[in-house]
C-alpha cells in the first residue's frame, strides 16, 4: 500500500487560515439574527410598531426552520457536499437579507403594514439560510479539523457568531445613525462579505477533496456519511431526547431574552440608547455613560462569552463533569431572571446580567461536546440537525412571546408608552423566562440519571471511556 500523502489540512496555516475565512460568515450571520435588539426603541418610533410587532419580525427567522427546513439543509449538505449547501444558503440568506434591508428603505412600500410584511418575508428566508449557515459551517470546521484542535476551533467558530452578536447589539444605532435603514443594510452587506470569502474558501474545499480522494484510492480511511434514516434511531435515545429539551428550554431564555435585554434596561433601570455626546467627558464618565446605555451594556453579555466559553470548553475536556455543569448553568439562569425581574436594583440587575453570561458560556460549552457523547459519530449532522430544528420551535415562541406578553400586561399604558410617559414593566415577561430555567434543572438532572444508566461517559474528561 502507497504511504498516505499531506494534505492542506495538515498545514496549522492553512487549517486556520480557512477557519478564519469561514468563520466570517457565521459572524455576519449571527449578526443579522440579533443586531435588531439595539434598534428596538428606534424601530418602535421610526417604522410606527409594537412590542409584539417587533416580537413577530424577530420571530420570523425561525418559522421555515420550526416546519424543517433546517433537516432539508442537512439533506442537501449530506448529499450534494459543503460547496453546492454553502452556495445555496448562502445565496438564501443574502436574498433574505436584502429583501429586509429594502423593505426597510420602503422600496416594497412605506406604510408600516406593508414593511412589517416584506422585513418578516426577508428574516424568514435569511433564517433558513442561518441555521443551515450554522451547521455546514459546523461540518467544515469538523473536515478541516477532525484529529486535530477540533473542541478549540468549534469554540473560535461560535466566537466569531458571538461578536456578531455583541458588535451588532452594541453598535447598530450609531451605525444607522439613528435610522433603522441604513443599519439594517450595514447588516446585510456584513452577510454579502461573509458568503463572498466563503465562496472564496471553496478553492481550498476542492482542493482538499482532491488530496483526500487521491489518497482514498491510495489506501487512505473511507468517510462515512450519517444518513436522514438514522431520525427514527436519535428519536428513541433518551439522552439525545433530554440533551434536545435542555437546548430549546435553555436557549429559549438566552437568545430571546438578549433581544429585548436593551429595551429592558431602557425601560427598567433608565438606561439610554443613544450614547450621549462623550468628548467633553471626563474618562470615569465615558464609562459610566458607556455602563448606562443598554445596547452596549447587553452587547458585554456575548463578549464575555468570547473569553470563557473555551476556558469552560477546556474545563470540560480536561474534567468532564459536562452535566453538572449544565445543572449549574441553569441555576445561573434562574439568578439572572429573578434578578432582572422581580428587584429594582441596578447592582442586582448587572449581577444577574453576569450571571447570564456565565451561563451562556457554560452551557454550551458543556452541551455541544456532549452531543457527540451520545449519538454516534456518523449521525451528528442528523443530530445537530433535528437540535436546530427543535430549538427554533422554542426561539419562535419566545421570540414573539415576550414582545406580545409585554404589549398585553402593559395594555393600560400603552398609549402612556408610546407617548414617552410612561415606560415598559418588564416583570412578567422575564418572570416566564425562569419557569425555562426551572425546566432546564429537570432536564439537566434527567441527563446525569440518563447518563449513569447508558454510561455516555458525560461526567468524564474528553477521551475517556465510561466503563
Ligand atoms: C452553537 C449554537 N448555535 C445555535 O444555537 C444555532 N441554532 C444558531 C443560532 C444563532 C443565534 N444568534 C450557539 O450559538 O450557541
């Protein structure tokens, strides 16, 4: 048998050189999912909406994707590859994205209604695009990097979305220049740029399929493709049910909650959304502006997700103990959501916004490793997949939930609200996010039973078989 050849993946450069190019597009498209959080107030007053109006456009990228078009991107990459996937989501999500940033410019019509619709028709198509964005790109890192410094480039990979997030969150106002259009189209170029440097990537796709083929016929290891069948075998698996439950409780009091987090503080602790004018402040004073204005300060809560989700990652390959820790992490995210919701205290409320990052860093570095614990190497993509899929059920209730339970519990006032004389309770809206912790806790806790029964091995360090 002919000695296996190098290929590009075996160059450390190359390898993350192409993890970078690819990340890109997971940072645009994150930011487009949630750069509209920073615009709540502006979109409010500028494009004449509600709080549930805003709920259903958030909402709107998740309703393809809860109807399985998540699972037909997973088909399509299994069958056709990561170039024909990419190409067509990618095509999708920038089509998504321009129709929003034109309906927002008014060029399908200025009334509210007739914007409301083509920016929800445009979040629709970019949220299939989105997901499916998510997992090729998931599957690429997984190409380029299986053997390798997998667990680390994963966590760089969901960094790259996490700045998105935060940056998006953070700057989108100042972007816009207090407009909501021209945001919005900052927003979709981001996305434009992102597919154009994936499209560039493919050049080194079909080179390393070149090299990986050459050395198949030479001798080299097969790769075996999970199939869509293998639905029915995940379905039955108790751990993959309750690591699924734990992902829509979880993420559906993280990611909605992120959305409305600026208006929250807006509108609870006074916070601004427009950063007053700084040049003639005094540095304490830029930071305690900069610590006082709600976009900015929800755009921290993904910044610092930057930093600890790999430190946790490397906890949990090194420790193990990724139930436990997912136990933790909810408890967190009770402490976030009592504390943002049932105190006034601005303290309090910045220690439950901590808390929140905590959790969203541990969970997810806990969660996602574990995945591959318990279902079989060869049906990850279906795994990852139907998780997606399940998750946007949560995401699109909450999404529109939150925006439609605050309309309806401060009905009395709305008018008062609209008027700037009164402002948004937020009580009731956060409080139902702890009943998704509360769930969360159970379900953590049925995966560590789950766990000791089936031995998945979720409690010890990466590597390590449960005996
Ligand atoms: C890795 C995980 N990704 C998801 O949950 C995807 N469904 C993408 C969601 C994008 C939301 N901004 C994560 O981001 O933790």
């Amino acid at each position: 048998m002919d000695a296996i050849k190098k290929t590009l993946k075996d160059s450390a450069a190359i390898r993350w050189l192409v993890l970078v190019i690819i990340s890109m597009f997971m940072f645009g498209t994150y930011w487009f999912q949630d750069f509209m959080s920073g615009l709540k107030g502006l979109m409010m007053s500028e494009l004449g909406i509600n709080s549930s109006q805003f709920g259903l456009i958030i909402s709107s990228t998740t309703w393809a994707n809860m109807v399985g078009m998540i699972m037909v991107g997973g088909i399509i990459l299994d069958k056709w590859g990561i170039r024909v996937a990419g190409v067509v989501f990618g095509i999708v999500a920038s089509l998504g994205a321009s129709i929003t940033a034109m309906a927002t410019y008014g060029v399908f019509g200025d009334d509210p209604g007739t914007m409301m619709k083509f920016m929800m028709a445009g979040r629709m198509l970019f949220g299939i695009g989105l997901e499916s964005i998510c997992v090729i790109v998931t599957r690429t890192t997984v190409k380029w990097f299986k053997g390798y410094e997998l667990a680390l480039a994963m966590a760089i990979n969901v960094a790259f979305g996490r700045f998105g997030t935060a940056f998006g969150t953070a700057f989108s106002v100042e972007i816009g220049g207090g407009h909501v259009a021209p945001a919005v189209a900052f927003a979709a170029s981001l996305i434009g740029f992102g597919f154009i440097l994936f499209l560039a990537y493919l050049i080194f796709d079909i080179r390393l399929d070149k090299q990986v083929n050459a050395n198949k016929k030479e001798g080299g290891e097969p790769e075996e493709d999970f199939k869509f069948s293998d639905l029915v075998k995940l379905a039955t698996n108790k751990g993959f049910i309750y690591i699924t439950l734990l992902c829509v409780a979880f993420y559906s009091a993280v990611f909605p909650f992120i959305q409305y987090a600026p208006d929250l503080l807006v509108n609870k602790f006074g916070f601004t959304y427009q950063l007053p004018d700084l040049s003639s402040m005094t540095l304490f004073e830029k930071i305690g502006a900069i610590f006082h204005n709600g976009p900015k300060v929800t755009g921290l809560i993904p910044l610092g997700t930057i930093l600890f989700t790999p430190i946790f990652g490397s906890i949990v390959d090194k420790k193990g103990k990724a139930a436990s820790l997912m136990i933790l992490g909810a408890f967190l995210l009770i402490f976030a959501h009592v504390s943002l919701s049932l105190f006034n205290s601005v303290t309090l409320g910045y220690l439950g916004l901590v808390s929140l990052g905590v959790a969203f860093a541990l969970v997810p570095a806990a969660m996602w490793p574990s995945v591959a614990k318990i279902v079989a190497e060869n049906r990850l993509g279906t795994a990852y997949s139907s998780m997606f899929t399940i998750q946007n059920w949560g995401l699109g209730l909450f999404f529109w939930g939150i925006g439609a339970l605050l309309d309806f519990v401060n009905r009395a006032d709305l008018a008062a609200i609209k008027a700037g004389e009164k402002m948004y309770d937020y009580t009731i809206p956060i409080l139902t996010l702890v009943i998704c912790g509360v769930i969360s806790i159970f379900l953590a806790f049925m995966l560590l039973r789950a766990d000791k029964q089936n031995k998945y091995g979720l409690e010890l360090p990466s590597g390590v078989e449960a005996k």
